[in-house]
C-alpha cells in the first residue's frame, strides 16, 4: 500500500466511523422515542463497513484513472 493508498483509507475510515455515529444516534434517539429501535445493529455494522470500504475503493479507483498515475513499484 502506498501513502496515497493510505491516505484514502484513512479518509475512509473517518467517513464510515462517522456514518456508524449517525446510524447509531439517529436509531438511539428513535428508541428514546418510540421505544423500540428502528436500524437493527447488524445493518449498522454493514452500512459503516460498507461506506469505508466503498469509499476507500472509490478513491483509489479514482486516483487510478488520473492522468500521470505511476503503480507502486514502477
């Protein structure tokens, strides 16, 4: 993995951390509510995954396709 490699994961990771906090506060505060959950926390824990990773390949996909692209190692 090289830096730029990195770097988008790390992007990544915030974006799915934050989108776990929002699932997460928005299911709390329909529990407060209404007194049941409205996410189950299986599809929390997907969706968080699922944006970081997607994310994560969107921008190395994205870096690729760029003009002046040099592979690691090359």
């Amino acid at each position: 993995m090289n830096k730029k490699e990195s770097l988008n994961w790390k992007k990544a990771a915030i974006l799915g951390f934050y989108t776990f906090l929002l699932l997460l506060t928005v299911n709390y505060i329909f529990y407060l509510r209404m007194d049941k959950g409205l996410i189950s926390s299986r599809s929390i824990f997907w969706s968080g995954l699922v944006v970081a990773f997607g994310y994560d390949a969107l921008l190395n996909i994205k870096d690729k396709i760029k003009p002046g692209y040099k592979a690691p190692g090359s």
